[in-house]
C-alpha cells in the first residue's frame, strides 16, 4: 500500500504540534500516511500545489503567514474559507481541483466558545487583537455565535481596516488606544503572534480591565505566554489555542481521510507533554 503524504506549510513552524496529532491518528487508525513539517518560502508555495494536483500530497494544513497568500493558487475555496477568505486546509476533490477549506472556525466554536457558554456572549464586548491570517476566522465565529459587539485593533491599521470591509460591524480601536479602551471590553482574543517567542512583547499595559475579564489566547504552545501569566497572576480567567488547535487538527483530518478521529486521553496528554 502506498503511504499518503500530508503536512503542514508555513513560517516558522518549530512551534507546530499538528504532526504529532495526525500522526497519532494515522496510527491509531491503520491508515498507511505520514504527516510532515514543510517550511517554505512564499516562492514556492505554487511548488506545493503543483504536488497536490499530482497527487504527490493528499493534503495540508496552512499557518503563519499563507492562509491568505495561498488562495491565488488554489482552483476553489469552499465552506468557512470562503465566508473568511482564509484557508488552513487544502486537498484534492474528486473532479482534481485543488481546494481550500477552512476549519479554524469550527476549532474557535468548539475550542473556546463552548468553554464560555454560561457567559452572556451576545452582549459582551470582545476585542481581538490582530488582524492577520487567522482573525477573520475569529470575528466569524463570534458572528455565528450571535456576539454584536466585536472590536479589533492591529498594528497595522490598514489591515483592521481590510478585516472591516468584510464585517461592517466590527469596530476598529486604534492599537495606540487599546490601554484606554480596555476597561470597557469583556472578552480579550489575542490573534496576533506575539507570545510564540516566549516573551511579552505588547507594548500596551492591559492595566485597567474588568475584573471578570476572559484572556484567550490563540497561542497553543507555549502553553502560558506572558500575556496568560500576566492575566493569571491578576486573578482574571484565561484560556490558551490548545483545543481550539486539536479541533481544528480533528476537522481537517476528517475532511481528508473521511473519518472523524475521537480525541481520547491519551493523545491530549501527548500533546501536553510537548508543549513548552
Ligand atoms: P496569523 O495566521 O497567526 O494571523 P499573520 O497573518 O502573520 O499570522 O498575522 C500576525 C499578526 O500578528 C498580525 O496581526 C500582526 O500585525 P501586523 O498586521 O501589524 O503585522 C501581528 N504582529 C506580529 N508581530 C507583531 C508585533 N511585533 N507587534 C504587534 N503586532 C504584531
């Protein structure tokens, strides 16, 4: 039997887990793949998919920073990916288009939402900090889950800007003015990829916040960035990527293999004891 080739591509990626999750579930259910690290420059990602459209790999998982650069390359986006423009998984279809889909969303809604199902959410203020690959998928999911007051603030500003064009509703904050507006918000998402070195690189202080404030972090590993220590230490309830990480692995991995591999013990603790 041939062995199906899947992977991950991306810049950098020393930090991602996803092989060790479909590895394992390759395992655990017989099935003859492998799932592999591929760090590449932008120059050849259009490589990649020529692989993909050959038959050469059954699948991948996209992160930091394609999940927007990828889809000029790709014939068809679908589903979540298209309501976002950004895709994280990508395979063939049976007619041999290349085809991205997206399962960030489902990861956000089962990974984080569920988590905050006694919080009244329609009404909370949520700021998400960031506005790069993986924050259209957030404001969606909050979207679908009936949350009206979404703000966002990046860095750059003209890519808040971008997000708003796509979601009228949300509200722009100014990154210089997130100290100031901070107070006000219930739900803080950190989107960006600050805290994946290991180090607090805000420049913003995050000192005035509710004191029932939620701190979520996309960041999975390491599983406490300085963000979620600072927060900690203050009292205030934070959650970090790690399941919004998994159950985004699990709906790409069914998507590719037509199976829906379960989350059982010991993998959650495997994954645990990689992290840094
Ligand atoms: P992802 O797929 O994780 O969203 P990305 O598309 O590379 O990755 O986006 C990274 C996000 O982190 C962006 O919002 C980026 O802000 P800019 O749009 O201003 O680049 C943010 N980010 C990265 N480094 C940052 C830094 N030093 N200060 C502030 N924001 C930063």
């Amino acid at each position: 039997m041939i062995e199906k080739k899947f992977g991950i591509i991306g810049k950098p990626l020393s930090h991602s887990l996803s092989p060790i999750l479909h590895n394992y579930w390759f395992k655990k259910y017989n099935i003859s793949a492998n799932y592999s690290l591929i760090e590449i420059e932008p120059s050849e990602i259009e490589g990649v998919i020529k692989k993909i459209r050959n038959n050469e790999l059954h699948g991948i998982n996209v992160t930091v920073p394609y999940k927007q650069f990828v889809i000029p390359f790709l014939d068809l986006i679908i589903d979540d990916a298209k309501e976002t423009l950004s895709v994280n998984t990508i395979s063939l279809n049976e007619e041999g288009k290349v085809v991205g889909n997206n399962t960030d969303v489902y990861g956000i809604e089962n990974g984080f939402v569920k988590k905050l199902k006694n919080q009244n959410l329609k009404d909370n203020k949520v700021i998400i900090l960031g506005a790069g690959g993986v924050a259209p998928s957030v404001v969606y999911a909050l979207f679908n889950k009936g949350v009206k007051k979404i703000f966002i603030s990046n860095r750059t500003h003209k890519k808040a800007e971008d997000i708003k064009r796509r979601y009228p509703f949300v509200e722009i904050i100014k990154w210089e003015n997130i100290d100031e507006e901070i107070k006000n918000m219930d739900i803080i998402i950190n989107a960006t990829s600050l805290g994946l070195e290991n180090e607090n690189n805000f420049k913003q202080e995050f000192k005035h916040t509710k004191p029932n404030l939620v701190y979520y972090d996309i960041i999975y590993n390491p599983k406490e960035t300085a963000m979620i220590k600072k927060f900690k230490k203050k009292g205030i309830k934070t959650f970090n990527g790690l399941e919004m990480f998994i159950y985004q692995g699990q709906k790409s991995f069914s998507l590719w293999n037509k199976l829906n591999p379960e989350l059982d013990e010991e993998l959650i603790q495997k994954i645990a004891s990689e992290l840094k």
